[in-house]
C-alpha cells in the first residue's frame, strides 16, 4: 500500500509542476532559514561550554549604591583575592586576581605581533580551561615565562616548536616560551586570548600594580573563582556578599556576588543590580523569527492545497466511492506532503551550506554544518517530520472529508468555510512580514540615532595607539616634533587612556554642597595641555589646559555630566578636591561620549599632564590621503623604535564596534525579513496563479461583455487589497508592542514614527498588487475563444 502511496504522490507532484516547484521552493527556502537560525542559536547558548568545568567558574562582581540607584561593578581591588581565600577555603577552590585582556607586542627577530592576553595568580589556567599542545602544564608560571596560543606560535615561530626560546613583549621584557595552548573556540569569553603569564609578570611590567598590592581602593582587577564541587552559587554569593564592605566600609555599601559563567554570554549586563537577558532577548528573538518564517512556508503549502481542492475532489469523491477509508485517504496526502517536504530539506540543507558563509559573515561567526554529528541527523529528522505534520495535516484532514455523493454531482465542499481558512492564513502571513519588516526598520534607526548622536568631539581623521616600547616613552617633545614635521598629523596630544573607551575610574571627589552620602566613581582621564586641540572638543565654559598657566597641572575640566551631578551652579573657579590636592575648575567641556552610544555619558573629570602619558592621539593632515598620512605617522615612530609594532587605530572604526550587537541583530533580521517576504509573494504568486486558472472562463465572459483590463485587474486584486488592510491591523500594534519593550533597555532611544508602519503598509501592498496583477495580466490576455474552448 505504501509503495502504492508513493507512486500516486510522485504522478500527482508531476502534473502539477507549478504548484509543486513552489511549494518545495518556498518550504525549502523557509526550512534553511531555520537550520541557520538554529545552528545560531545552539553556537549562542552553548558559549562557554569547551570548559570541562564550566559549571563551577565564576566571575566576582559587585553592587554599589549610589544616590538610591544600583552600579554593578567588575573591577575590584588585588587584596580582596586573598581575604576570600582566608575566609572562604571550603567553598572556594580557586580565587584568580587577574588582568585585563590588554594588547601587548611580542616580537622574536623581526617578527612582531600585537595581541591580547591575560596575567593572572596561581590557579588561572583552571579558569581558563587552557588545552597545552606542547609545553608542561603548570599550576603557576615563573614572572619569566609565558604561554603563547598555537595561532601566534606558528605566526612567529611558523611549524618549529617554540618551547625555551624567548619573545619579547612591549620592547622591555624578554619572555621564555614554556607553553603553546590549543587557540579557545569562537565562542568563548577568552577567544581573542593569545598569550597567558604570570601576575607576577603583570606587577614587574606595571609600578601601578605594584602599587595597588595592599590598596583596598583601586578597584581595577577583575576577580575570578572556581566553586568546590557540590556548592551552589547563590548561597556562596550571599556569603561573601559583605566581605569588601567589612574590609572598607565604603559609603557606597558594595555587595558582593557570584556572575556564573553559564551567564556571561546570554546575561552580559546589568541593570538597577539585576542582570539582563541582552543575549538571550536575541536568541528568542530569532528562534522565534525562525519559527515564524517555517510557519510561513507551512502557511504557502496549505494554502495551495486547500485552494486546489476542486481539483482534487472528483479524484476523492470516486475513491470513496469504490471503498477508500479517510484513513486511507489521510496517508496518500500525507504521503505527498512528505514527499515535498523530503525533496524540500535537501533544497533546505543545499541552500544552507551554500548561504552558510554569506550568514557567518552577518554574524560575525564561523558556524559549520556537523554533517558526522548524529545529534545533528537525528534533528534533521525530527525537524523534516515536525514540519512534514506542520504543513500537510490540515490539507489531509480537509481533503479526506469531501463528501462523494456532493463532490460527484459538482457541489463544493463548504466553500464558504475554506476560503476564511484561507484568508486567514494570508491575513497571519502578510502580518507576520509586515511586522518583521518594521522592526528591522526601527532597529535600523535606533544605530543610526547612535551614529549620528554628537560625539562631543570630531571623530573622522582621528588616530591612536598605545606606546609600548622604553624608545616611545619619556620622548614627549621630539615625539611630538617629529609627527608634526612629518606633515602627516595637524596636531598631537597624550593621554592616560584612548578617546574611545572608559580605562580609569577615580572616587573620593570633594566639593562644596556635596552630599556626605554621595560617592559615585568618576571617568578620570588625564592628558596634555593639547588634548582638546586635537580631538577638537567643545569648551562651553572656562578655557582650556595651556602650558601658558604653570597652575593648570592643578586645575580640572568637567563634561556636562559632571556639572549636573555635582549640581554646581557656577562652576568656574570652584575647588574640588581629590587625592589630597585641591584642583580648581577651568572649564567645562560638552560631554565625550566614550562609552556605549546608547548610554547616557557618565559623569568625567579630566587633568592635565605635562608629558609622556601612554596614549598618543593624532589629528590627520586633512590635504593628505588617509594611507599617506598613516605611512608618514609610521616613519617617524620606527625612527624612536624599530622593532616596534604600531598598531595605530582609527577612533571612528573603534567607536563602531560599540555597535556591534545591535548591527548583528539588523543584519541578520534584515536577512530573515528578506526570506520571510520572498516565502510570503511566492505564495500570493501561486495562489493569484491559481485564481487566474480558476476563473478563466469567468475573465473571458467578461472580455466578451466588454470589461476593461482596468475592470478585470480590480476583479482580481481587490481580495488580496482587503486582505493586506487586515493583515497592517494586525502586525501594527504587535510589532509595536514588541518593538518598544526591545527599546526599553536604550538609555538612548529612538521615537517610535508612525510613518515608518505607514509607508511598509504601503509598500507591501504595491507589492502585492503587482505580484498579483502579473499573473492576472497574462490571464486576461488569452483569447477568450481559446479559454471558453478549452472550459
């Protein structure tokens, strides 16, 4: 029976070529776009998982009070490590005091690249989970060591083993290779990690960590633990939760806790002291756009089922007739939706390797196809038979309840319910497109609203680097000379960290009128007097820094930020004391926004320095090219440090990467509004397609009475028109809804325009009509002799 199932299926794909291409079309298009999703999402939630004990580590964070509003906080000070580890033994296996993940040359001959890595105490390599391919694995590294990842080993070093020779790192310090570490997967917190030392090392290279050793008050390391097994995060969070606080007794009241690392990729922000869901928001919001675009597809195939049911109905009529049970009927439809739906998952799975890398590049990805993963099979499976039930199972029981005695005497079978069924699954599917095509146009605007957001500085033509070598530092002046002689900078300052992001945080401010309970960090950025000139801020009150005031070395600027917070009134000539030394106002600049586009900019103080801060930052000759300004930039450097790696940023290209969640999400909802657009007209084309078929006898009666082309393309659009309205009053207010709950987390927002649903209504429409009015056009066109002849 089943063989003879699969013969009827294939004659009756076969005869209906039309409908059969489309269908397998649109199913197979709707079903890729959901392997890709869901091949981004497992990537998504299994971040983080190579670690074998990735359910024990975590990150130590707290919360700070300030002004009856919550600040969570990475950084903590070095002593902290040592006072959980006293305290704490039994819950706490591991405690790492860590750094950054800095950029650091390392150079063997005259090979040099810059790369980022971590120095972290005794017990790091277990929180990182390092794999060595070559070298010992040891539990700590002499501050004379290091481990390089097998990407860099073989750019320096190529296939030779690099085990016992040296490389040296920021032009001071020569390393011994001990180590090469399999490079951490794509998706891992530490994946741009290159290299892995010893704290020590961090402490030798930095007179600044140094010094920090014993000091409750710099808060700027990060702090990572390893449970013992069996603990719970949640009870170990609450009883370290006081420990900072009973050794500091900060105003600020901090709270410690424990950031699983289960969390770090789905929940990597905090707000008001909770954490937010900013990961796990985009994985439900694309699984469920996949989800809706297979329902579109699904949506494409019953609709071209129930409408060629005429068709079918003398068919089914006398196969009742001769004895054929529903059941029977059921598995022959069946049996034909699953055979599209098998020709349209090996369309699904040939699109899908061939969009794969067009869909990495969106998401800034490597996803591969397992194709050896059983997992992955046994999903296919799962998925084909999911969707096979998803798309066939009304048409079957539709089909199997025709009537014999009506469908043989010519009557329909309850036309009037059918073609609400219909209408409605047209009505979901235009919804559907509409709403995704509104929300990609406001995620849209709300990158362009931070793009376009004022800076309080002039980004283009803007350069930085760090200085890492003993030749660049201490040579402020002939630095400063020969970048200006060069013709290839206009201007150049020094500053304690680069323009575009927040490096130190300062507190213990002082000022008149401030609230005793007050204590919030502020963004501390310390530079020479040419800073401003350079990346041509915006003094709105006071002066700038000049070598002209021998005094300037204590005076201050204040953004805008700092101004509100500190509620000074007239600002200019104020004192404000911090660290002991008593800094007079000079003025006040327009904030800097430093930080994420879409926050509000934090409160900043700014002092000067003389000379030889770290961070040079550049203004580029305007009258040259780009290329060669950055060519005669690079010459003057190497003339202060040939074997140097100048790995010169661009404060534009910098800022953009701060939008870079929020551009992945439109490209890749920009994709997925494509396809679901593209599954819903091949729909509306098979369905005008087979109206046009249908009624063509009825178009050439018309023709004969005299009806215009006019006349017969109003006929035939008119539907779809009221269909599409109905479809706009459904999508407007979800995508709405949606879209200002996804807003809601922006400190920095768009306003929802209502010309924005207006003009996609529009659009879709004119889309639709022609769409519609192509095949009807053609219909309308056939000799009407030819048409009646053939009826």
């Amino acid at each position: 029976m089943f063989k003879n199932y699969i013969t009827i299926a294939w004659r009756s794909l076969k005869k209906n070529r039309l409908y059969t291409f489309l269908n397998i079309i649109g199913l197979g298009s709707g079903m890729a776009a959901a392997i890709l999703i869901g091949l981004w999402i497992v990537d998504e939630v299994s971040a983080n998982r190579y670690h074998q004990e990735y359910g024990q580590i975590a990150l130590l964070q707290k919360n700070r009070h300030y002004n009856g509003s919550v600040f969570t906080e990475v950084s903590n000070p070095i002593p902290l490590g040592q006072e959980l580890r006293n305290l704490f033994p039994d819950d706490l296996e591991e405690v790492v005091v860590s750094s950054y993940g800095g950029e650091r040359s390392l150079r063997t001959g005259d090979k040099t690249l810059v790369r980022r890595g971590l120095f972290m105490e005794e017990g790091g390599i277990a929180i990182l989970g390092l794999e060595l391919t070559q070298g010992t694995l040891k539990r700590q590294l002499d501050p004379n060591t290091i481990y390089l990842s097998e990407s860099v080993s073989k750019a320096l070093f190529g296939a030779k083993s690099p085990i016992g020779k040296i490389v040296r790192m920021d032009e001071n310090l020569n390393l011994e290779i001990v180590g090469v570490f399999k490079d951490l997967p794509k998706n891992s917190t530490y994946r741009a990690i290159s290299f892995y030392g010893a704290f020590k090392t961090f402490e030798n290279m930095a007179a600044w960590v140094r010094d920090s050793k014993e000091d409750w008050n710099n808060n700027a390391f990060p702090i990572y633990v390893k449970l013992a097994t069996n603990v719970d995060f949640g009870v170990v969070s609450k009883k370290i939760e006081q420990t900072l606080y009973n050794a500091t007794e900060d105003i600020s009241k901090p709270e410690l806790f424990l950031h699983p690392m289960a969390k770090w990729h789905l929940y990597p922000e905090f707000e008001n002291g909770k954490a937010i869901g900013t990961g796990v928001k985009n994985v439900w919001l694309f699984g469920t756009i996949g989800v809706l675009i297979l329902l579109l597809a699904s949506i494409n195939f019953m609709n071209l089922s129930t409408a060629r049911s005429v068709k079918r109905s003398k068919e089914i009529g006398i196969r009742k007739s001769v004895g054929s049970r529903r059941g029977q009927l059921i598995g022959q439809f069946l049996t034909e939706t699953y055979l599209t739906v098998f020709l349209a998952i090996l369309i699904a799975l040939i699109l899908t390797a061939l969009f794969l890398p067009a869909f990495n590049d969106l998401a800034n990805n490597t996803l591969e196809i397992p194709w050896k993963n059983p997992i992955f099979i046994i999903g296919i499976v799962v998925f084909t038979i999911i969707t096979g039930f998803l798309a066939g199972s009304y048409p079957a029981m539709y089909l199997s309840s025709f009537k014999p005695v009506q469908v043989l005497k010519g009557h329909k079978k309850s036309g009037e319910k059918e073609t609400i069924f219909r209408k409605g699954l047209v009505v979901l599917q235009f919804g559907i497109s509409i709403a995704l095509i509104i929300g990609t146009i406001l995620i849209y605007q709300q990158i362009e609203l931070a793009k376009d957001r004022p800076m309080g500085y002039e980004q283009n033509s803007l350069i930085f680097f760090q200085k890492r070598s003993d030749e660049l530092r201490g040579h402020f002046w002939a630095m400063r000379e020969g970048l200006l002689s060069s013709g290839g900078v206009t201007e150049m300052a020094e500053s304690s960290g680069p323009i575009t992001e927040m490096w130190t945080m300062g507190s213990g401010f002082e000022w008149q009128g401030k609230d005793p309970t007050s204590n919030e960090d502020f963004i501390t950025l310390r530079v020479t007097p040419e800073f401003g000139a350079t990346v041509e801020w915006k003094i709105l009150q006071g002066r700038d820094f000049s070598r002209d005031f021998a005094t300037d070395t204590e005076a201050i600027i204040l953004n805008e930020s700092a101004v509100t917070y500190m509620g000074l009134e007239n600002p200019i000539d104020q004192l404000i004391r911090w660290e002991g030394v008593n800094y007079k106002v000079i003025g006040i600049c327009e904030n800097l926004v430093m930080e994420s586009p879409f926050e509000k900019v934090k409160p900043t103080v700014f002092t000067m320095k003389k000379a030889n801060l770290p961070f040079v930052t550049m203004r580029m000759n305007p009258n040259l090219g780009i290329s060669e300004s950055r060519t005669r930039v690079k010459k003057v450097l190497e003339s202060f440090s040939p074997n140097g790696e100048f790995n010169i940023k661009f404060a534009n290209e910098e800022f953009g990467q701060k939008l870079w969640r929020e551009e992945q999400v439109a490209k890749l909802a920009t994709s997925l509004s494509l396809m679901a657009i593209f599954i819903s007209f091949l729909g509306i084309f098979g369905l005008s397609s087979f109206m046009a078929q249908q009624r063509s006898k009825e178009i050439s009666v018309r023709k004969i009475l005299g009806a215009s082309l006019k006349h017969i393309l109003q006929l035939m659009t008119l539907d779809f028109v009221r269909l599409i309205a109905v479809g706009c009053l459904l999508a407007f207010p979800v995508a709405y809804l949606f879209m200002e709950n996804w807003l809601s987390s922006y400190d920095i927002k768009i306003d929802i325009s209502f010309w924005v649903f207006a003009l996609v209504g529009i659009v879709v429409m004119l889309l639709t009509l022609f769409t519609v009015g192509l095949r009807s056009v053609h219909t309308a066109r056939i000799n009407p002799v030819k048409s009646l002849r053939v009826e």
